[in-house]
C-alpha cells in the first residue's frame, strides 16, 4: 500500500496471494489512512453495517405492506448487529482486525445490501437497476470470499424454491441473476495465479472437496461449531427483537399479519435448512486448509452466523405473530421480551469491556516497540529482533517456538529491514 497504492495492493492480491481482488480494494480503502485506518475500521465498519441491516429491515417492511412502531426496525437492526459482532467467541477477530473482518464479516453485510434495489424498485428502470446491483455484487462477494459465495448461493437458490409457482418472475431474475455474478466472481477467483500459489502454499492444489475425509472431518468440524452456537445463549437477543416485531407489526388499516400455515411452514423449513447447508458447505471449502483447527477458526463462522441471526429474528416473529392472534394482551409478553434485549447487551458488554482493557495495553507496547524499531533503522540497523505483542489469540508474527511465517516477512518490509527475529522481551 505504501509503495505502489490501490494497483499494487490489487495485483499483489490476485497475482501472489489469494487472487481475492475484491478483497484488495476493502484493504486499500482502509490501509490507504496507515494505522489510524486500522484504528478507525471497527467503528466506520459497524457504522456501515448497522445502516445496511436498518435500511434493509425497513425496506422489507414497506415491500410487505407492513407497519412498525417508530424505532422499532432500528432496534431490530441494532440487536442483530450487537449479537452478530459480539456474541462471537473472538470479537477481535470478527470486529477489531480489518484483516478477518473484510473477508468474513463485512462480506455477509454487503450480501445483505444488493437486496435494497430490489426491495426499492417500483419502476422497470428501478428493476433493472436492481439486476446489474445484484450481478456487480454477486462479482465483488465471489472475489472477497469463498464462504460467502457459497452462503448466498444456497440462500438465493432457497428463494427460488420458496417463490416456485408463484408470479415473481422478477424476483427470479434478480435470483438468477446474483448467483450468475457469484459464480462468475468465484471463478475469476478459483482461476487468479494468487489462488493456485495459495492452494501450492496450503498443499491443496488438486484436493477434492469429495474426499471422503474432507466430508467426514467437515460434518464433525460443523457438529462441534453448531454446538457452540446453538448454547450461546446470547443469540437469544435476536429471538426476542424478532418476537417485539412479530407482536407490533400491523398490515393494511393497523390490523393483525395473517399468515398461511403451510405457507409459513414451508418458508420456516426451507430457512432452516439453508443454514445447516451453508454452516457446512463454508466448513466443507474451509477444511483443506484449516483442517480440525476449522473448529476454532472462528472468523470463518461469520459468513454463516448472519443467516443464523436472520432465522432466529424470523422464528421470533412467527412466535410473536401466533401469539398476536391468540390473545390481545400482550403488555407482559413485551416487556419480556424488551428484558432479554436489554440482558443480553449487558452481558456482551462484560467481555467487551476487558477486550478494551487488553487492547489499551497492546496499544501501549506496540507504540513503544514501534519508536523504538524507527529509531534503530534510522541508526542504520538492517536486522532487529521483534517481540509478539498478542492480543485475543494472535499469533503474527511469528508461530510457535519463534518460527518465522509470511507476517514476519511484512513487519520487515514494514520498517525497511531485512529480517526480524523473535524475541521474549520488548525494547
């Protein structure tokens, strides 16, 4: 980034790395500001994503002829986003670290946000508008990451199979069309010289995905993972915003939502099913080069864990839909429902606020190092040693034992050094 800007990151990517051009320009537009780009990612990332998922929430409102208490979409967006960032096992490497975030957590988001053309479009010219919108997007996911390709892959082939026989043949085009540019950005991906040299550098180059070991150990790799959300007892937070909307959205003249049973069912089943096929496709594609460690590969999860959400809002609305039409009296269900909302960002905040206080004081030994690593290139010292200043599990850049990796290559470039070698204490 420092030496040749956005055509250097893009080709450096595609050429040499993991041919995730894509990928590139979210690092130049962040890498472009140096360290305060790093620092200000986190907040300008949940900024953007909390926007997308309320304008999104809106949108489908107003497409379904629904109204909802004023706040109240916001508030749905906000518990999906808090419980999306932050529920996670490692929310430095979901929130904090633009490396995992652009790749795993921001991409799911953009998904998310092709749909706004097509929930806005009310003329032929906004339809098509909608198309390209979904066939640029589809592109862009299909060459930042892998997993995300394949979540919305399945999710669109989802809808298709839900809106069968029904007349939305331009929902189906829009369909048709994003999984076209999804698979058209995978392929320029699969193909990119920087792809090939990665899979060389994992030894992946010719491993199939139908290897019976690779289906094997991806099924008890997604078991484990699907284990430990589904005992997170935080994702309760989406379930109850999903109830809160459910028991206060009113259709056409403030009455009551009437949904079909069958109907309801069926979309139900098929939202489910969606996201088990997802959770493990994304481990499948994963597992030739993490192995078992896809298990505790955490920034991975996120590309799935946003469908999760969605159905855990959605099935908190049906409750809240079938307990509308039960009875009028739904004050008590209400308040419960607020006080899971307001419990589970209480307890989000515990961890959070001790991931603070760790990240302050990695901030203050990296300050320090990095003065001192400045002050000794500039005295003409051409190889330093270089002491890990870890923070929620990293590693770089070194592994175990001091092993230098590719990370310690980048730390010596970053400082005009020939190498670094590992050290146990800070300057």
């Amino acid at each position: 980034m420092r030496d040749e800007g956005l055509s250097g990151m893009v080709g450096k990517f595609y050429l040499g790395d993991n041919g995730r051009v894509a990928n590139a320009v979210l690092v130049w537009a962040y890498a472009k500001f140096g360290v305060a780009g790093h620092q200000w990612f986190a907040l300008v990332s949940g900024g953007v994503m909390l926007g997308v998922l309320w304008a999104v929430t809106v949108s489908a409102l107003r497409r379904a002829g629904l109204t909802a208490p004023r706040g109240l979409p916001l508030l749905v967006a906000s518990m999906v986003t808090a419980v999306f960032l932050f529920a996670t096992p490692n929310t430095y490497k979901t929130f904090y670290w633009p490396a995992a975030s652009v790749s795993h957590t921001i991409a799911p988001v953009l998904a998310c946000a092709a749909a706004l053309p097509l929930l806005r479009a009310r003329s032929r010219r906004g339809r098509r508008c909608a198309l390209a919108a979904a066939f640029v997007a589809g592109l862009c996911i299909g060459t930042l990451s892998e997993e995300t390709s394949v979540v919305v892959l399945v999710v669109l082939s989802a809808v298709l199979l839900v809106i069968a026989g029904q007349r939305r043949g331009h929902a189906r085009s829009w369909c048709v069309t994003g999984m076209a540019g999804t698979v058209t950005g995978t392929l320029v991906l699969y193909t990119s010289p920087g792809a090939r040299i990665r899979r060389g550098r994992f030894g992946t180059d010719g491993v199939s995905f139908l290897a019976p070991d690779s289906l094997l150990g991806s099924l008890r790799g997604f078991g484990h993972i699907l284990g430990t959300v589904l005992t997170t007892w935080a994702y309760l937070g989406a379930v109850a915003a999903g109830l809160l909307l459910g028991l206060l959205i009113r259709g056409a003249e403030g009455r009551r939502v009437v949904v079909s049973p069958v109907r309801l069912w069926r979309t139900a089943c098929v939202a489910v099913l969606a996201f088990l096929l997802s959770g493990y496709l994304c481990t499948l594609v994963a597992y030739p080069v993490f192995g078992e460690s896809v298990t505790t590969s955490t920034r991975i999860w996120n590309d799935y864990l946003l469908l999760y959400i969605a159905v855990l809002v959605g099935a908190g609305a049906l409750l809240g839909l079938a307990l509308g039409r039960r009875t009028r009296h739904t004050g008590a269900v209400q308040a419960a429902g607020a006080a899971v909302c307001v419990a589970v960002c209480l307890a989000l905040a515990v961890p959070l606020w001790r991931l603070e206080a760790d990240m302050r004081v990695r901030a203050v030994k990296w300050d320090q190092q990095d003065r001192w690593m400045r002050a000794r290139v500039a005295a003409g010292d051409r190889v330093l040693p270089y002491t890990p200043v870890s923070v929620a599990g990293m590693v770089e850049p070194f592994r175990q034992h001091g092993r230098r990796v590719w990370p310690a290559l980048c730390v010596a470039d970053y400082y005009h050094l020939e190498r670094i070698t590992y050290s146990l204490r800070l300057p």
